[in-house]
C-alpha cells in the first residue's frame, strides 16, 4: 500500500495542538456547514484533537455517523476525549493514510479535510481518494492556509523571515504552504467537475488574540518538530530560531499588532 511521503512540519507539540484545540466548524468549516444534515455519514480526514470533528458529529446527529482518521494514534487519543466530553459516540476512529484509505469505494455523504492538502506527498492523488470513497451526491470540502499570502501589521522584520523560512522548511519536507491558491487546481486535476472554490480568513488583532497568536508561534519556532526539521535540515541555527521567536513576541505586543491567515476552500460535488 503506498505511504505519504510528506514529513508532517508542524508535529503535535502543544504549541502546535494549542492552536488546533481552537479549531471549531464555526471558525474553520463554515463553507461547508450548509451541506450537512442530520443522517449523513462523515469522514473527517487529518481529525487532529477532534474540535472540528465533534462539531460535525453533533451536525450529523442522531442517525449520522463521524470516522475521524489521522495519521497519529497519539493524537486519536486526545480526539476520541473530545468526542468523549462532547457526548459524541457516534463518532469512530483510525489511523489511516489519506493516499490509500481504507474503506470502500462509495462509503461516505461528506469527505472533508481541513489543512491537510499543504502536508501530503501528493496532494492531487489525496483528492482522488477522497472522491472515491464519497458517494454520488456527496460533497468533497477541503481547506488550506496559503502561507505565502499571509499578511501583518506592523512590519516587524523579523516575520519576513519567519515566513520565508517556514515555506522553505515545509517545501523541504515534500510539502506545499501556499496550498489555498492550488486547490482548485488540484481538485480538476483529481476528476472534480463541480467545484466551488472560495476564500475566507483568521484575523489576529485583540490584545487576547495577538498574545495567543504570537505565543503560539514564538514557542512552535523553537520547542516544535517544525524547529528540530529546520536546524536538522540545515534552514536555520538555533540561534535564528530564537531570533524569529522573539520577532514574534514584539509583533505580539503591538497594540496596532494585526494578523491574516488566508484560507483556499473548496466544495466538490460527486
């Protein structure tokens, strides 16, 4: 069975899952919300900590059902206490490879994936599992950031290079960080047909917001998998890694400091 040959940049640091824990339908699948009813049944590929995937349970409920898979079984551990606190039992997991899934042809109402396209070895052949296992009818619904369209204020000099050197970190790793802009490209290239491609944002810009925000991503820089990748790959020392952290924290200590994420979405018809 073929594997993903992408290396996963970001890790499951908590930095890194203190800013998936914040992750809901609301603030982060909202193109799709419109298409779910109770009774469907729902594959949410790359669950990670389960915020988003419990939101959709509850949408699904009673009669729907929810598979959660992601390629970590540590973090399917702290998805299924999300279900578990959510009252969720309908959900069901596994550890599953989103090149070669699992389940047959035709098994799923809605196949959804939420900032997993811009981590995977081949994205174009993701897709295409996704829509083989999605029945006909359903609906297919990615979304990615597109971290080369990322934008802030004020232009503290220090993220330049932050986000420089993310994108050469994550391309190195077999990735693509400007996936939102390449979507609906690769959703045509999958067999896709029916596409409705949109464009939404996270946007950074209370005291409570930037001092999350920033700290997230000072402490991701030099305590994450993504820091060890870029000194181990040769991106970065130590010592620069320090210095885009502390970048960070000035920018988070602005009080005109503002942030923002923009996101490519997709919603393919089977």
């Amino acid at each position: 069975m073929p594997k993903e040959t992408a290396v996963y940049t970001h890790g499951h640091h908590e930095s890194v899952l203190r800013s998936h824990r914040w992750r809901t339908a609301a603030n982060s699948a909202a193109y799709l919300l419109p298409e779910l009813r109770p009774g469907q049944d729902v594959l949410d590929v790359g669950c990670g900590p389960g915020t988003i995937t419990a939101d959709l349970a509850a949408l699904v409920a009673p009669t729907g059902t929810v598979t959660a898979v992601d390629a970590s079984e540590s973090v399917l551990d702290q998805a299924r206490e999300t279900a578990a606190v959510a009252g969720a039992d309908h959900v069901r997991f596994a550890v599953a490879d989103v090149h070669a899934l699992d389940f047959p042809d035709a098994s799923f109402d809605i196949v959804h994936a939420h900032q997993v396209l811009q981590h995977v070895g081949d994205p174009v052949r993701a897709l295409s599992e996704m829509r083989r296992v999605c029945r006909p009818g359903g609906v297919v619904a990615a979304r990615d950031a597109d971290y080369g369209a990322f934008t802030w204020f004020p232009a503290v000099p220090g993220l330049d290079g932050w986000q420089e050197l993310y994108r050469e970190v994550a391309r190195a790793n077999g990735g693509e960080p400007d996936a939102g802009r390449r979507l609906l490209s690769w959703a045509r290239r999958a067999g896709f047909t029916d596409i409705t491609a949109t464009a939404t944002n996270w946007c950074f810009a209370t005291p409570d917001e930037r001092a999350w925000w920033s700290g997230l991503w000072a402490d991701r820089t030099t305590a994450s998998r993504y820091g060890e990748l870029a000194v181990g790959g040769g991106h970065a020392t130590r010592a620069r890694l320090a210095e885009i952290a502390e970048a960070w924290r000035e920018w988070g200590a602005e009080e005109d400091g503002w942030f923002m994420v923009p996101h490519g979405e997709i919603l393919c018809r089977v």
